[in-house]
C-alpha cells in the first residue's frame, strides 16, 4: 500500500510540476503554488475504505492459500507458490486503487485549476507557504471536508 501511494505521490508531483519546469523564468515568478495532503485525501475517498477490505480480504485469502499448500511444497516450490500469490496480491491492488487514483488526480488537477494554481505538491514536500488544497480535493472528490 506504501509503494502504491509513493507512486501515486510521484505522479501528483511530475504531473502538476511539469508546468512550473517548463515555464520561462519570468513567468515562474507569478506561478501560484498549491500543495495536497494526499494521504488524507486518499483515505477520504468515498471508495477507499471498500477497496482496502477487498484487499485485506485478498491478502487473507492468499496467507490461507500458501499455508495449505505450502507443507507439502519444498523451498523452490514455497517461494514459485509466494512469488503468485504475491503477484495476484499486486494486481489485485491496482485493480483496486487505480481508478481512486485517477479520480484524485483528474479531481486536483481541477481544483487547481479553478483557484489558479499552476504547480501543486505533495504537502510533505513543503516547509513554507503555497495554498494548501486538500479540503477542496475532498469536497471534489465527493469525500465530504475532515
């Protein structure tokens, strides 16, 4: 879930700061800055709580799959019977969690947009300044404001 959400950082991050790299240096002066918590917008999507019970379920059921086979397996065969499960686990979760990621970032893009912003960040990258967006990410996302 970690590495998922990484990922989905980077992306916010590449996709909304593309703009402020390749603007020229005068107009990066007027560039408005925003920044996202975007792990509290991720769990106050609407449809995060289900799909992470999916996959807590997925993960159940793969821990119970590799405990029945793996006593009559040897260690080549428990790590092959790992190394599925753990893939089926993976695409499970992208199954899962891509089209929350998208809905968050077709929803930031937006709300940066309507209030001006040209580059937004992770709030973990800031110390100082910028307009943080997260309350009207979530209000776009249909997350109600936390």
């Amino acid at each position: 879930m970690k590495k998922q959400l990484l990922s989905f950082v980077m992306a916010v991050m590449m996709v909304m700061g593309v703009a402020g790299v390749l603007a020229p240096k005068t107009a990066l002066a007027a560039d408005t800055i925003g920044f996202v918590n975007v792990n509290r917008v991720f769990s106050s999507h609407p449809d995060f709580q289900s799909a992470r019970a999916a996959l807590g379920l997925e993960q159940q059921k793969a821990q119970q799959e590799f405990q029945s086979k793996a006593a009559s397996l040897d260690d080549k065969g428990k790590r092959e019977l790992d190394k599925t499960l753990t893939e089926r686990i993976a695409k499970r979760e992208e199954e899962l969690m891509s089209p929350i990621q998208k809905k968050i970032i077709a929803a930031i893009k937006s709300v940066a947009a309507k209030q001006g912003v040209t580059t937004v960040l992770s709030s973990e990258a800031v110390i100082s300044g910028g307009k943080d967006l997260t309350n009207d990410v979530i209000e776009a996302i249909g997350g109600g404001k936390k």
